[in-house]
C-alpha cells in the first residue's frame, strides 16, 4: 500500500470519526455524519490537489466491508421478525407503492426541469442501492455513473432530511418510518434511521432490499409508459 | 486471554458474514439473478438465522459491529461526487430539485399508505387505533 493509499484512509477515517463526535455534541440533521464526513473529505482531498481517481485505491480498501455490513443488517431483521411478519402485506404494498412513485415523479419532475434524457433515464433508478441501479439505469439509457452519483445524493437526502420530513407529516409510527426510508434512500438511510431504534433499522433494511427487486423487475416496463 | 479469545471469535464472525456476501456473490454472478449480491447474502443470512441453521449468538458480536459502522463504508462512495463538480454548476438546483422532490414523493406516500393499510388490516370497520409497534424506538 504506497503512502498516499495510506494518507487518504487516514484523512478518512480521522474525518468520519470527528464528524461523529460533532454529531453527538451537536444533534441536528445537518449534522449526519455521512454529510458532514463527505463535505469535509472532499474539501481536504481537493486543497491537497488528490483526485478521486488517486482515491479509489484507498476507496476500495475502506469499502471491502460494505457488501458484508448489508449482509448482516439479516440480524435487525431477525431480531424484529415477528413484527414484519405481522405486518409484511401492508409493507410490501406500502414499498411497491412508494418505489413506482419515486421512479415516476423523478423523471417527471426531471422532465420539467428541462434536464436530458440520459439524466432522466438516471434519476428513475436514484432510490435503490447502487448495483441494481448501475444495471437498471443502464438497461433504460441511462449513464450508470451518473445513476450512482443520483443513488448517493438521494441516500444522503433521505438520511438528512428523512426523519424530520416524516416528523411534519405526523408519521410516528416507527415501522413506516423505516420502512419509507428504506424504500427511498436505502442503505444511507437504513444507516441513520437505525440510530432512532432496532425497528426502524431492521423494516428498513427490509424494505432497501425489497426496493432494490421491485425497481429492477419493474423499471423496465414502467419507464416506457411514464413518457410523455 | 479473554480478550484474545473474543477479539478471535469476532474476526471469525467477521469472514463468516464476508464468507456469505462472497457465495452470494458468485451465485449472482453465475446464475445471472437480478439482485444485488449484498440484498441475497441478507436473505440467505436472514434464512439461515430463522431455520436455526445457525444460531444468532455465533454472529451477533460481527453483525452489530457491521451494522453500527454502516454509514461509514459509504462515505468513501460519497466522496466520489468530487466527480461531478461540473454537472453541479451547470444543472445544480435542477438535479437538488429533482431529487428532493422525487425524493420527498416517495417518502410520503410509502409511509402514508403503509400507516394506512396497516390501520385498515387491523381495524377494517375503522375503530380504536392499535398502538402496537410503537413501544420499539430507543
């Protein structure tokens, strides 16, 4: 591993745990670790002239985990089974429901933005984890590394804004917090919304999946007809 | 010793869970499903959990570091959106406007209609409200 792989793990771990602790001291969504983690990185990697390119060696490194840390996001979900059991029909219509309108009103509103079809075709697929939306907005026309820059800026929204969105719209129960966080800003925001409690953590990452099949079944034959 | 023996049994855990993520991995690969190798690796964990193939106490100590430390393994990811600082002027707030809102959309009415189905399943002539499921949240 050359030195500057090293220097940029370093950065990133210093940063990240910092931007934890401010998050403890200072309790407000824009305080989300991902967030300010993410502001802060890119603002040192660019005054110390490092691209992302010189990055992704160290990238790779620090998210050898990531595939694994969504595996076991089995256990939240095994430990709340019986109340997703209880209540899987309303969850899986509820996320169905929640998934097709997000699709539907990103390229919509895309569409009013007078924002480009390779856009358009990238932002249906923003509210899924990134492999599926890499694959599915390619399958539409969209550019999957524009996809992925859509996937995180949706996963960082929904972890920012999320819960105090939810909170105005006096959705208190824990359930469909998590579940409409998982549908809309998977991982990112299964990440946070885990922080507010077991239940939250363990609807959303069955919702983060659930989304992932349904978009990739379903965009396909659903981005055709939401032309206009 | 202890500490040796544990901090042992919490990397065996660790490759475990990683041990999952790769045979997913390869099945998605093989067998071209479409879903993501993370989401199956999550089922077949999930699975094996509820069918007692294996018991929970022989993962939780990994798992729960891997779930606390989630938002971590993301941030590497987010920091490649140094990438598109030219997009961001040019077409900035109509993307931040397109995003939130979709984004926003989605949120409402996923939770709106699962709050709602559930209230229906559980009372279809619409009577007292349940209060079950909210005694969870830390």
């Amino acid at each position: 591993m050359d030195s500057l792989t090293l220097l940029s793990i370093f950065i990133t771990i210093t940063v990240y745990i910092g931007a934890i602790k401010l998050a403890k001291h200072v309790p407000s969504p824009f305080t989300t670790p991902i967030l300010t983690a993410t502001i802060v990185i890119i603002a040192i990697l660019s005054s110390l002239h490092i691209s992302y390119k010189q990055y992704a060696t160290a990238k790779d490194w620090m998210t050898f985990l990531l595939g694994p840390a969504t595996v076991a996001l089995a256990l939240p979900m095994y430990k709340n089974q019986s109340i997703i059991r209880e209540r899987l029909k309303p969850a899986v219509l509820g996320l169905a429901i929640g998934t097709i309108a997000t699709m539907t009103s990103a390229v919509w509103l895309s569409k009013a933005l007078g924002l480009s079809d390779t856009i358009q075709a990238a932002s249906a697929v923003k509210a899924v984890t990134t492999p599926v939306a890499i694959e599915a907005a390619a399958l539409i026309g969209g550019d999957p590394a524009l996809a992925a820059a859509f996937v995180i800026t949706a996963g960082i929204f929904g972890a920012v804004l999320g819960p105090i969105l939810l909170t105005c719209m006096k959705i208190t129960d824990p359930f469909s917090r998590g579940l409409s966080i998982g549908t809309v800003s998977h991982g990112i925001g299964t990440s946070q919304i885990m922080t507010e409690g077991p239940v939250q953590g363990a609807v959303s990452s069955l919702a983060m999946g659930f989304a992932a099949i349904i978009t990739s079944i379903l965009l396909p034959w659903i981005y055709p007809l939401i032309q206009f | 010793m202890s500490f040796v023996k544990n901090a042992f049994l919490f990397i065996i855990q660790l490759v475990f869970i990683w041990a999952i993520y790769a045979c997913s991995k390869y099945a998605v690969e093989t067998f071209h499903i479409p879903i993501p190798s993370s989401v199956l690796g999550m089922v077949i964990l999930y699975v094996m959990l509820v069918c007692k193939i294996i018991q929970v106490k022989f993962i939780e100590k990994g798992a729960a570091f891997l779930n606390k430390h989630l938002g971590f393994f993301f941030v590497p990811i987010a920091v490649g959106l140094m990438n598109y600082g030219g997009l961001i002027k040019t077409n900035g707030w109509q993307l931040l406007l397109m995003i939130a809102g979709s984004t926003i959309i989605g949120l409402a009415i996923s939770a709106a209609a699962t709050q709602y189905l559930t209230k229906k399943e559980r009372n279809p002539t619409g009577g007292e409200k349940t209060n079950h499921g909210q005694s969870h949240s830390a």
